[in-house]
C-alpha cells in the first residue's frame, strides 16, 4: 500500500472548531482507517476522498491514515492539530 497524499487543515483551530482530513493512496492498498487519538474517524474510509472532524479537546491532537494491502502489509501517516481554547 502507498500514501499518496495524507493533510488536515487548518493546523490550528479553536475548541468547537472542525478540520477537514484529505487523503490518496493507491500502490494495491485495500482498506484505510483513520484515527484521532484512540477515536475512529473512519473505517473503512474510501481509498481517496475528504471527510470534515470536529475535536472536542484542546492541545495537540494527532490523527493516523494506515492503508493496507490484502496481505495485510501496511503503511502510515501522521498529522497533528493544535486546537486552543
């Protein structure tokens, strides 16, 4: 599996604010899931596509897109959100 493209934007919101999740990813990859911390965004996501997240926390929050193949190989991106009261 390969990650084309993995982006959130904006880096920085208030608290009650909402980021939008891009993502591509192609190389035979089957299945994508995508996590904020220990929540799950989206599983199964598209193997493309854009979905809209809303953290209820301030600080640094991380989300995570792993793609897999059938074999189950797999591969990862991070990105980190600053959210602020």
């Amino acid at each position: 599996p390969v990650i084309h493209a993995f982006s959130v934007e904006p880096q920085q919101i208030k608290l009650g604010g909402c980021v939008t999740l891009s993502w591509k990813t192609g190389g035979g990859t089957s299945w994508v899931t995508i996590v904020r911390g220990e929540h799950i965004v989206l599983d199964p996501a598209p193997l493309s596509g854009s979905v809209q997240d809303c953290p209820d926390v301030s600080g640094k929050v991380g989300y995570r897109l792993v793609a897999f193949n059938p074999e189950d190989e797999r591969v990862r991106q991070d990105r980190t959100v600053k959210v602020v009261s």
